[in-house]
C-alpha cells in the first residue's frame, strides 16, 4: 500500500551562487546598456556611421545581459521555494516571456542595421527605412504583435507578483520585495516622462540586487517540495 508524502529535494549551492553572478553580472551589464541606449534609427545621413556602430555593440552588450539574466532567473524563485504560493511561481515563466521578447528586437539591429543603412544615400530614403523601424512593419505583418503585445504586461505582472510573492514568502530580506515594487512604480512614472529619460533600465537593478543578495548568503536552506509515493 502506497502513501504520499512530501519529498524535500535539496537546491545545490553551487548553482544559487551562479546564479546569483549571472544576475550580478547580467543585471549590471543591462543597466549599463540601457543607459547607452541611444535610440532606434539615426536622426541624419551624417549620423549613420556612429549609431550603427553603436547600435550594433550596446544590442551585442544587452543580448549577453538578457543571457545572463535568463541562465539566474530560476534561482531567485527556488531559493524562495519553501514559502512560494502556487501564484508566486507564475511570475517566472512571465518575467522569462518578458525578458526575452525584449530582446528580440536585438538581433535585427546586431544584423541588419549595417546593411540596411548602408544602402541609404539620401534623406527620403532615411526617411522610409526609419519609419519602416520605428513602424516594425506591423501593418504588413501584424503577426509582430504576438511579440509586441506580451512583452510588457509580461514584465509589469511579473514584477509584480515576484515582488508581492517575495514579501510573502519571508526566505529572503522582504526589502528585496519592497525595492521590487518601487521600481514598478518609476516604471509607471517613466510613462509621463520625457523620452529621454529612461526608467527602464531600473529593472535590471532587481537583478543586480536579488544576485548580490544571493551570492552574500554562506549556506542557504533551500528545497523544493513535492509529493512522492512512499
């Protein structure tokens, strides 16, 4: 006869602290980005050689930084795993949608910029190619918008729910929870801010803060519970 019970399954050390350098790391590497940022398409024919340059480097830069982010991301929630809720668990899977569709439009700067704006020669054909990228073509191709669309929400109700699920779950400082839910709000507030000042790029220092927090514990009591026959 068979009886289920509650198996704890230990999370190893080794890969808390590698994940807690990858958000470090990564973290670090996208606020850095963001702030070089400089925009999506150059404002004139004498511009174009500086910003391809570097559009190309700061989107190699935030590429490996989503990278990084993406490899720690699973630590932030399995060393919280003993107190998540069932909802907790649901911000990783939409921080992960939201982290990666926003670098999709990475590689098209990495790979087609250099060609496509070596072909430009004259004012109105900048013109075109610019409001083709600032457009991403979304009325010839609407199916653009299944990445457009989730990316934020993604992001807000992950954020969110990590931020909320972290205060509840009590395994780590609720301070980190906190400062979570505070970026949410310049996030918020980046919205009725002038372009150029970009709130977005707060959202990397989460990643930075739950990574350096990981990597200053010595021994952390981490485990997963699940049910098994016994």
């Amino acid at each position: 006869m068979s009886q289920m019970g509650s198996l704890h399954l230990p999370i190893p050390q080794g890969y808390l602290k590698f994940g807690g350098w990858a958000l470090a790391i990564g973290g670090l590497m996208g606020f850095s980005g963001q702030l070089l940022h400089i925009g999506d398409t150059p404002a004139s024919l004498g511009d174009i050689p500086d910003f391809v340059e570097t559009a190309v480097n700061t989107h190699v830069w935030l590429a490996w930084a989503s990278i990084l982010i993406l490899m720690g991301l699973p630590a932030m929630y399995l060393r919280q795993a003993a107190g998540l809720k069932w909802w907790g668990w649901i911000g990783l899977p939409l921080l992960f949608v939201g982290m990666i569709l926003e670098i999709f439009h990475g590689p098209f700067q990495i790979f087609s910029y250099p060609i496509i704006y070596s072909l430009v020669s004259t004012d109105e054909v900048l013109n075109t190619v610019n409001g083709y990228v600032n457009n991403l073509m979304v009325d010839d191709y609407p199916t653009t918008l299944f990445v457009l669309i989730p990316l934020m929400p993604g992001l807000f109700l992950g954020l969110i729910l990590l931020g909320i699920s972290t205060i509840k779950a009590k395994a780590l400082h609720r301070g980190l929870g906190i400062f979570v839910l505070v970026v949410i709000g310049l996030l918020i507030a980046g919205m009725f801010m002038p372009e150029d000042v970009n709130t977005f790029s707060t959202v990397h220092l989460i990643f930075v803060a739950f990574g350096v927090v990981l990597l200053r514990e010595k021994k952390a009591e981490a485990s997963v519970s699940t049910g098994a026959a016994a």
